[in-house]
C-alpha cells in the first residue's frame, strides 16, 4: 500500500524519537523514508546481509530470529529494527520475516546517521549502553587503588620495637607491615606499641612480632572504598593492607578515607556492628530502602548500590554469629557460614530473602551438631528479625541438610555432577553461588575448586547445567514486544528478577563453571568469562549493557514504589515505562534471548 507524506509525516509524530524532531526535519524525514510491503513468510532480511537502513512497522507484524532459528522476538505497530547491526557494522546479526502480511518504513543508512549526529534525542535513543554515570566521585564508586598508599612502609618481624616506632616517627606514618619476603604476617600500629609495648614496660629488645595483629585482614586493590570503610568499622580497625595474589602492594588508613564518604551504608554497618540484638538490628535494616533511594538518586550504578546493601546483610550475619557465639559459648570446631542466592552474588536488592548454610571442620562429632543446630537457629531467626525473611525452599543452615562437615559437602558436589538430575541441577546451581561470610574460610577454598574442576570435566552435567540455565527466560512477545504476566497478583506485569535479572544471572554461572573461575558476582563473571575467552568481547559487551539496563530499570521501578510509601517488588508493568525505556528493554530482553539461543546450541561465545 502506497502512503503519502502526509501519512508518513503523521505517523512519525507517534514514533519516539521521531516525535521530538523539528518540524522541518521530520518534513524532510518522510521525503527520504521507503515504504515496503512484504508478503506474509517472507523475508525481509536474511542474518549477515547488508541492511537497507532502519525498520519500523507501519502494519503486521514481524518475527525475528537468531542465527541458530530462535524466535527472539515479534515485533507490531511503531516497533523498529534493523538498528543494532546497522550501527555495528551494517549487516543484519539477526534474521526478519514477515510473520502477517506487513507494511514497513526503511530509514536508509545516511539517513540514520545523519539524525544522530545531528539530534541528541535521536543518539541518546540508538544508544544501547547505559554509559557512565556522571555523580560526583565517592568512596562508594573508587576502587581501593585510588586510595591506596602504594608503597605501604615495611619490617622484618626481629625488628624491635623501639626501632619500629622510630621507623613510624620518621616517616610520619601510624603503622606498619611486617612480612617476610613477600609474605605479609602482621600488622602493628601506634597504638600496639603504646598499649602492649610501652604500657606493659617491656624490653626493649622486644620485637616487633610480640605485639603485631598476626594475620590481618586484608583487601584487593578492585575492592571499592566503601569496603575498607565497612570493615574499619565492623572490626574497629584504621589500616588495613591491600593485597593481590598474595602480594603486599599497598595500605589504606582512615587518614586515607577523610574525604570520601560512602553515602549513609557505612553507618548502617557501624551502628549493626554494634547491636546488642536482633531488635536493634532491625530498627538499621528498615532503613534500607531509604538508603536504596539515596543511592539510586545519587547516580550509582546497580552493582555498587547493590553491593553496598549486600554488605548490611553480611556485617547483620557476622554479628549474629557473634551475638551467637557469646550465648552459646564457643565453637567446639571450626565453622563457616556462607550466603547463596542474590547475598553470596552481593546483588541484593529491597526485596531479598536468606540463602544460607554452615560448613563444619571433618573432625566434627554427632554431639556437636546440636551447638551449631542452636547457631544456626539463633543467626536465620535474627536475620528474619531484620527482613531477610525465611527462605521459601529451606535453602537455609537451620535445614540439617545444609549444616554439615566439609566431607558430606564434597560428597553433595560429587553426587549432583555425576547424577545430574533436575533436583541436582537446581541445587548446584543455588550452591554454585556460595560465599563466605563468617567463620574459618580455609573450610572452603579447596572445596570450591576441587568442585568447579570436577563439574567442567564431566560434560553430561555441563549440559544439564546449561539446560538449566535456560528455564528462565527475557518476557518477549506480541505486546509492543512484551509478554507479560496472564493471571494473579501480578497479571500484566514484566517480572524483572525471574525473567529479568535471573537469566543473565544463570547465563553467567555457565560460563563460570565453563572457565572454571571463582567469581560469584554475575557482573563480574562476564567480565571474567571474557578474559579467560569463555565469552567473545562482543558477546560481553552486549550482555553487560543488557545486564545493566535491565537491573537498572529493576531498582528504578524499586525505587518508584518506596518513594510512594509501598513495599518494593519486582513486578513492572510496562505502562510505567516511556517509548524510549520500553524500546531499551525490549532490546536489552532481545540480547540475552540471543545468547540464551548461542550457549543453548553449544555456542559459548556470541561473535
């Protein structure tokens, strides 16, 4: 059907970003535009061709699909496509056919171009990064290695003190590390030196390793700031060592901290970590969607707010374990008290739920289980206390199941990757995600990679993993390119964690487990899974703008809903969103379909 100028003119206007365009340029706009009608069935491109410029649908509709046959989207009436590859390098990256007889409009190339260079509107539109954010900078967003001392001040651990404090006083520093070759061994500071040396008068032959913190806590230099701060104010330190691959290679003191300030997180963590009870605890953590507020509004990005709530949930876990501890006396063998789920990813958000479990040392007896059966209740009650609320499948240290010596953990591990099963998936998968938050950590270390080399050597399992993985899928269908929810509570909503944020989520543990890599953070696992070349660049820089805008979008909706006093949930209806965001969604949706369909055909990398 042939449509005259003043048809293309009229429709343009109810077209974002065409509908912001001066008058003039739209005229001129509609005199270059193409109109195609294509039959029903047949193509209107084919994956690697040369695109003919931007489509939008005037009439019909049209299905896209990716290179291995896919459906990764229907698109209807003011939907475009085409742009992704036009602008990456001018050739499709999917295949489009007419799924209903179909009248399209084609913007050719120059055309395209010329509009975003020219407009903001039209560059901001085709712009499919989130882009940098641009808040004043924070101790919240700097990496430590922009706060550290580079070359921290060093002794040998036969130094005497007195030497020690001279080596302090001359250089104008409060502390100082003591290693022994490249191994650091302690810590000591001003104040060791006068409440353990000068106070107890000792000799002064003493050395420096009499009154050192043996094995300090230490950081990397990819931490951010607000790390150093919350743990300075949990354990009541000001310095602590920065260390990377076991090197020593810098230090951060509270001096260092003086100008940066990590919102209002890091006092919520002071005042948790000195609670004398789940009740006061909780008085903290209902400040939290406040905080979320203030850090969405103040331009973080998702996996720094998010990061900064998972450390209020970690700092509440420690304490309670301490509270614990101090009720029910000592341990009567090494523990550790690990996360799953959003916590042990540090991705929890307003809603988050507890995920939990306890690894005990092997030389653990059938007498002892009933002090950690008492702990374990002791800490989930607490955390329940604060809104962490009961996990809904018992995936919790309270379970007998999930309170257990290393050796039944490996037994678990080995039994799920030699009988992958659909419970044994989704059990793998939730504990493929563990963390530690308390505890002795050398419970865990070998565990974690013995498990992660025997599941990439088994390639039965890799598959059930990845099959798995694919069970949670992006909302796309006929609706402006939208399936929402049909029924419920939540009928008509986009559900922005399970068929959101938990796709990218699942897609990002196959690739660890494909790589063999450590990570438990989603964001950092792509990034890892690129430079161990388990993702192509191109395939990470896709699924991190998708990641991004999609959990970005999640917290935005969140943060709507607190500011108009309502419990925050995952649940967006797409009338909430604008044109523009729903176009971004529907893209960012449309990428992770995309890699969904590579790794479900053998795929790891996206070219």
């Amino acid at each position: 059907m042939p449509l005259s100028h003043d048809q293309i003119t009229r429709f343009l206007k109810s077209v974002h970003p065409y509908d912001a365009l001066p008058p003039d340029t739209l005229d001129d706009l509609a005199n270059q535009i193409e109109v195609w009608e294509v039959e029903e069935g047949s193509p209107v491109y084919e994956l690697g061709t040369t695109l003919p410029g931007i489509f939008v649908v005037y009439e019909g509709q049209v299905e896209i699909t990716d290179e291995n046959g896919a459906v990764v989207s229907h698109l209807g009436l003011r939907n475009s496509f085409g742009e992704r590859g036009l602008l990456k390098d001018g050739k499709a990256a999917t295949h489009a056919h007419a799924h209903t007889p179909s009248v399209l409009m084609v913007l050719p190339p120059n055309v395209v171009r010329k509009l975003i260079d020219d407009h903001d509107v039209v560059a901001k539109f085709f712009d499919r990064t989130r882009g940098e954010r641009t808040s004043p900078q924070s101790l919240a967003t700097s990496s430590i290695d922009t706060l550290m001392a580079r070359s921290p001040a060093v002794c040998p651990p036969s130094m005497p003190v007195r030497e020690a404090a001279q080596m302090m006083r001359d250089r104008h520093i409060s502390s100082l590390c003591i290693s022994e070759g490249d191994k650091l061994l302690g810590i000591a500071t001003l104040r060791d030196i006068s409440g353990k040396y000068v106070a107890d008068g000792l000799p002064e032959s003493t050395p420096i390793s009499t009154i050192m913190t043996p094995d300090p806590i230490t950081l990397s230099p990819s931490d951010i700031g607000s790390d150093v701060l919350h743990v300075m104010m949990e354990r009541g330190i000001g310095h602590i060592p920065i260390s990377e691959g076991g090197k020593l290679v810098g230090i951060v003191t509270q001096t260092d901290l003086t100008h940066y300030q990590a919102v209002n997180s890091a006092e919520l963590v002071r005042r948790i970590a000195h609670a004398d009870s789940a009740d006061e605890m909780a008085l903290v953590t209902a400040e939290i969607p406040q905080l979320l507020v203030q850090l969405v509004a103040g331009g973080n990005r998702h996996e720094i707010v998010t990061r900064l709530i998972t450390d209020i949930a970690d700092t509440a876990t420690r304490r309670l374990l301490a509270l614990a501890e101090k009720k029910l006396g000592p341990p009567p063998v090494p523990y550790l008290w690990l996360a799953c789920g959003s916590q042990g990813r540090q991705e929890q958000t307003g809603v988050s739920d507890q995920d939990n479990c306890l690894m005990l040392d092997d030389s653990v007896t059938e007498g002892d289980m009933a002090y950690f059966a008492k702990l374990a209740k002791f800490v989930s009650d607490g955390l329940d206390t604060c809104g962490y609320f009961y996990c809904p499948g018992d995936m919790m240290a309270t379970n007998p199941q999930w309170c257990q010596p290393v050796r039944v953990w490996r037994e678990y591990f080995n039994g799920w990757i030699a009988k992958p099963n659909p419970e044994a998936q989704m059990l793998a998968s939730v504990m493929f995600d563990l963390r530690p938050i308390g505890g002795t950590f050398d419970l865990f270390a070998d565990l974690q990679a013995d498990t992660l080399a025997a599941a990439n050597a088994n390639s039965i399992f890799v598959a059930h993993m990845i099959s798995n993985s694919l069970k949670h899928t992006p909302p796309l269908g006929l609706l402006r390119g939208f399936a929402t929810i049909r029924s419920g509570e939540h009928r008509n909503t986009l559900d922005l964690k399970h068929n959101g944020v938990v796709p990218v989520v699942d897609l990002a543990r196959v690739y660890s487990l494909q790589g063999q890599l450590t990570e438990a953070n989603t964001r950092a696992r792509l990034k890892a899974a690129e430079a161990a070349n388990v993702l192509s660049s191109s395939g990470a820089r896709d699924l991190l703008d998708a990641y991004d805008l999609i959990a970005e979008t999640r917290l935005e909706h969140q943060v709507r809903l607190v500011k108009s006093e309502e419990k925050p949930d995952n649940y967006l209806p797409p009338s909430a969103l604008s044109d523009f965001e729903r176009s971004h969604l529907r893209d960012a949706f449309v990428v992770v379909k995309t890699m969904q369909s590579a790794v479900g055909h053998g795929k790891g990398m996206l070219g």
